[in-house]
C-alpha cells in the first residue's frame, strides 16, 4: 500500500457523498426553485435588528425544506 492510499479511499467517500447531493439537488432542482421563490416577498420576524435571534435568522435563510434535508444528511 503506497502512501496515498488512504487519500484514495477519503477521495472515494467525498466523492460518493457529493455525487449523492449534486444527483439529488438535481432531481428536485424545480422544487427547490419552487419554495424559495414562494419564501420572497415576506416580511420575517428576526427577533431584532441589531441582535437578532439566530435561531429565526437560519430558518429564514433556509426557506427550501427540500434542500435543507439533503444538506442536513450531508
């Protein structure tokens, strides 16, 4: 086994695990689009201007539960 090899192997699961995102991401291409288009416009609540609730501030940045799941499984 030649020094590289478990670089081989890591490189292997890397691309595995992005292959599976971008196949996924893909698929569901339309309906990610889909939800957050529907998410603009809205006035959100971010718990304060300048020391907003960080909690509210990810979930309005993340408006596509589509593409949070696949990122959550990543």
């Amino acid at each position: 086994m030649g020094p590289n090899s478990g670089r081989a192997n890591h490189n292997e699961e890397l691309k595995t695990r992005f292959t599976d995102l971008a196949q996924a991401s893909t698929e569901n291409g339309d309906k990610i689009v889909q939800e957050q288009i529907a998410a603009q416009g809205k006035s959100v609540d971010m718990g304060g201007y300048f020391h907003p609730d960080t909690a509210k501030v990810a979930e309005a940045m993340r408006p596509s539960a589509t593409l949070n799941s696949f990122l959550d499984q990543f």
